[in-house]
C-alpha cells in the first residue's frame, strides 16, 4: 500500500515536472512571446481562485457569488503592503495579510449566514462583493476609482506555476482529511452528519473562509502581475468568470477546474482574433458545453493517474473503485 | 431500583404554533430496549431529535447518566454517549462504506478506538465488511440500514436512538433489523426505538410507551402492551 502510494506520487510529481519544463523551453525558444507567458500567468492565478471556489461550491455545497471581493481584499493588500516595503519580504507579508484579512472577513459573514440552511450565503457574498468594491472606491489610502499603479512586481510564471500547484495539493489532500470529509458529509445530508456529531455550521464556514484565502493569494498575486489593481478589476462579472470555470469543470471535481482555468484561458487567447464576436462565440461554447455536459465537463469525477497508469494489468493492491 | 440512564421529564417542544410533544416524562433504565409506539405524526421523532439535540424544548428536562443535557450541543451529546440514527437511513452516498464507517468515529479522538469500532461493527454486520470499498449508494435498503445503525455504533454509544429502523424495508430485513437491535442490547448499548411496526417493536422491547398527538397515553412492560385490548385495538390492527 505505501510502496503504491509512493509510486503514485512519484507520478504526479514527473507529470507537474513535465508540464513546467514544457512551458520552460516553450520560454527558451520564445515560441509563445510576452503575450503568451502572461496567458499562462494568468490561467494560473484563475485557476487558484478557482480551486479555492471549488472548495466553497462543490465541497461544501453552499453557492457564493462574491469571490471577487475576496480577490480585491488580497490585491489590494498586496498593493499597499509591498508598495511600502518594496522587497520580496514585503510581498510576502503582503499575502499574508490578504489571506488574514479575507479570511475574517469570510468568518463574519458565514458565521451567521452559514447557520441557516438555503442559498442566504449566495445573496450575503454577492451584496460582500459589492460592499468591499465600494469600499475600496471611497477609501483615500485605495486611492478610489483610480487605482494603484506602480506596484513591485515579484510574480512570473514559476511563482504563480509552484502556488498552483502547492493551492492543487493543498485541496486535494483537505478534501481527504477529516475536517474535508466531514464537510462532504455535511453537504450530502446535513441531518445525518448532524447526528454524528458534526457541527454542520462549524465545517459548511471552515471550507468558506478557505476558499476566500486562496482567493485573496489569487488577487495578490494579479496585483503584483500586473502592478497595479482597480476597484473595475473585481467587479461581479469577475466573480462571474471564477464561477464559470467551476461550473463548467464540473461541481466538485478539482480537476475540470484545472482542465477549464486552462482551456477557457486558451480559448480567451485563441477569441482576440474575432474582435467584437469573442464573446458571442464564448457565449456559445458555454451554452454548448452546458446542454452536453450539464454536470461539467468532467462531473464529478476527478482525473486518476493511478487508473491510466496502474489499471492496466490487474489489481495492484489498490482498491480504488471509486476512482474514477 | 436501577438508576435510569436517560430521564425526560415534562418535555414540551413546538413547531411554530404546533405543540408537537406535549408534557412528555418517560425513562430509560441502562441495558434496556424501550420502544416509543405511536401512529404518524404523534411526536416520536420530535422527542428522538430533541433528545439529541436537534430540536431544542420549550420546557421540561432531559438528563444523561444524572447530567442535565438540556443545554449540551448535539456534538457533546454524541461524544458522551447519546448516539441518534436519524429516520430514512440517511447515508452518504457518494462516500464508501468504510468512509461512512470513519465518520461515525468522527467524535472518537483516539485513533485506537476506532479499530475497535470497526472491528466490532464488521463483526456485528459481515455484508458491510464485504462491501466496503463500495459506494453506499449502491447498497440496498437493508444494508443501508445496516450501515446507518453501524455508522452510528462507531460512535461508541451508551444509547443508541433509532428512528424508525424497518421503514421501508422487505420483510425479511425487518426481522433482521430487529434481530441487530436485540444484539446491540446484548453488547450493553441502551435502545430507545421509535416504530410503527409496533407489533415487532412491543415483542423485542422491555418497555413501551403509547404517544397519542404528542402526549404519553399508555405504558406498560412490551408483553403487557401487546396484550392491551387497547393497544391492540389502535395499533396492532385489532
């Protein structure tokens, strides 16, 4: 079983190796240019908000529409924070200080909105949303609609790359754990998780308040990207964009959130040609994909290397029939 | 005379307007099977869910083991040893047999407990050892049962409430289920049952009690209630 478990994270580890040296010779021969790298880096950093929504959404069942807010609390942070202190320690800090501030944040708003049960936690982030934007729009030291330009930048493509990845893991492995478990539970049938002595409450704002961490790393790392943030940058139709990766990925299923963060960043890319019809077309393969795959394009499932691997000649002393 | 092990006395609890248990005092004494019989909506399960700590009184008193539990959260409830399977089975289904089983543990600290428990419960049930790395949700009704009143043994339970168990289930799992509940109690678990099989309930149960629109109308020992011309007359198709 261990020998297995070895092998098995092994093989991940060499496919995530793989993926980064390719997009390092892809960088070597500048076959994909500036424009191409940013792409990448910015798939990463959706991909982040992603997960951590996945984590809201599919794990704990409960609907929110105000991830944005939690990104522009860590863009701002790290705006302010490493513009001060213009050293990588200063960014640092600066996530930190996203993540701590987003993560009280989401625990005072699902403290009392995660005690009821229904969607109130969809209508309280969405008004959250609004609430910090406006915020942030009439606050002096944010600098009000206008932004903050001429932040340091210490985000390129490996830092985002290796925060993917550490976010993926992260999850992954939570999901697996008691606590993650016990919010499954909770949100497959909260009488009976209920009855065992889960404290459906404490676990449904567990994996909300985490979920607006990685949100605020995600918002951190763009505004450092990018060097500068705006109260536009993180308007609904921002929260709209991370809801749709999670959406159409697949509710729940980690891996459609990665497969989507990547082949809508790509599709992004690919639509900047078509001018004005980008997003009539963008429209369309949303809907398409809706009404073929109204669970998402991987369900529930979760990609298995141990079954394209491992499964091929018999049983391995696995027993992962539940992977799909 | 047995101290009792659960004590509820004057126990009222309203939805909204409705009184849905009405001055309720009843007992459980340590290694009893008692049986709370009753037609639909008579408050059986209100008086379960509020035991545990689902719905809260609006008067009256529960104590555990002497302890008022009145004000314990459901979680503290369970950890000491008050232990509800909820009505409708109410597995996981997208989680395997042993994942339910875990969860069942989930208030047990110590990891070497745990051991224990499934030892226990693969010992008391065969079919979950059988399926375990199986999805709950493709187990039938009987053995989702089964996997419910195990989850709940995980737990390490000194009482153990069940809603009704055999709601539901063939005929030949029903004498199953009332088979287990009967081997639960030989293990030294309390059994507080609801049922409207009043019938198998009254035959397995030490004690009985007859709820009517939310009040206790009758108690008696299982045999005299079965032989209540009363009883026999409401709730056991004459």
């Amino acid at each position: 079983m261990d020998k297995a478990h070895i092998k098995y994270t092994l093989s991940w580890a060499t496919l995530v190796l793989m993926i980064f040296v390719f997009i390092y010779v892809t960088t070597i021969f500048d076959v994909i240019g500036q424009y191409g790298m940013t792409t990448i880096v910015l798939i990463g950093i959706n991909l982040i908000a992603a997960v951590g929504l996945n984590l809201v959404i599919g794990m704990s069942g409960q609907f929110s529409l105000g991830h944005a807010g939690f990104m522009a609390i860590g863009a701002y942070a790290t705006a302010l924070v490493s513009s001060a202190i213009p050293s990588i320690y200063g960014f640092i800090i600066s996530l930190i200080v996203g993540i701590m501030v987003s993560g009280v944040i989401a625990l005072a708003v699902g403290l009392p909105t995660l005690r009821l049960s229904g969607d109130y936690l969809a209508i309280a982030t969405l008004g959250v949303a609004e609430i910090i934007r406006i915020i942030i729009i009439n606050m002096k030291s944010t600098r009000g609609a206008a932004g903050i330009f001429g932040i340091p930048n210490f985000v390129n493509w490996q830092v985002v790359f290796g925060l993917s990845v550490v976010a993926i893991v992260f999850v992954v492995n939570f999901v697996r754990s008691t606590t993650g478990q016990a919010i499954i539970a909770v949100r497959d049938n909260e009488i009976a998780a209920e009855s065992l002595g889960i404290n459906t409450t404490k676990y449904k704002v567990i994996a909300f308040v985490l979920g607006a961490m990685l949100a605020a790393i995600a918002g951190g790392l763009r505004a450092s990207f990018i060097q500068s943030v705006s109260p536009q940058d993180y308007t609904f139709m921002q929260s709209i964009t991370i809801l749709i990766i999670v959406v159409l990925g697949g509710i729940g299923s980690i891996s459609g959130t990665v497969v989507t963060a990547i082949v809508l960043g790509i599709l992004d890319v690919i639509l900047q040609n078509f001018g004005s019809l980008r997003m009539v077309i963008y429209a369309l393969v949303l809907i398409i994909v809706m009404i073929f795959r109204p669970k998402g394009l991987l369900g529930t499932s979760e990609f298995s290397l141990k079954k394209i691997l491992f499964d091929s000649g018999g049983d391995h002393g696995n027993n992962n029939s539940k992977n799909q | 005379m047995v101290e009792a092990v659960l004590r509820v006395e004057n126990l009222s609890v309203n939805y909204g307007a409705i009184k849905a248990v009405q001055n309720v005092s009843f007992s459980v004494n340590p290694g009893e099977i008692v049986t709370l019989i009753g037609a639909n909506g008579a408050g059986k399960s209100t008086i379960l869910r509020t035991i545990s700590g689902l719905e809260k009184p609006v008067t009256g008193n529960m104590s555990f083991e002497k302890q008022s539990i009145n004000h314990m959260s459901s979680e503290k409830r369970v950890s000491s040893g008050i232990v509800h399977v909820p009505e409708g089975r109410r597995v996981f289904p997208g989680m395997t047999v042993q994942e339910n089983l875990q969860l069942g543990a989930f208030t047990v600290a110590n990891k070497n407990q745990h051991k224990v428990a499934y030892n226990n419960v693969y010992e008391q049930f065969p079919i979950l050892k059988t399926r375990r790395h199986q999805d709950a949700a493709t187990l039938s009704g009987g053995e989702q049962q089964m996997l419910a009143i195990g989850r709940a043994l995980m737990a390490n339970p000194k009482i153990i409430l069940l809603d009704e168990p055999s709601m539901g289930l063939a005929p030949l799992y029903i004498k199953k289920i009332f088979a287990i509940i009967q081997q639960i109690r030989d293990t030294g678990v309390t059994v507080l049952v609801i049922e409207q099989n009043a019938n198998q309930a009254l035959k397995i149960a030490d004690r009985g009690y007859v709820i009517e629109s939310g009040q206790i109308i009758a108690t008696g020992t299982g045999a005299e209630l079965l032989s209540s011309d009363e009883v026999r007359a409401s709730y056991l198709g004459g």
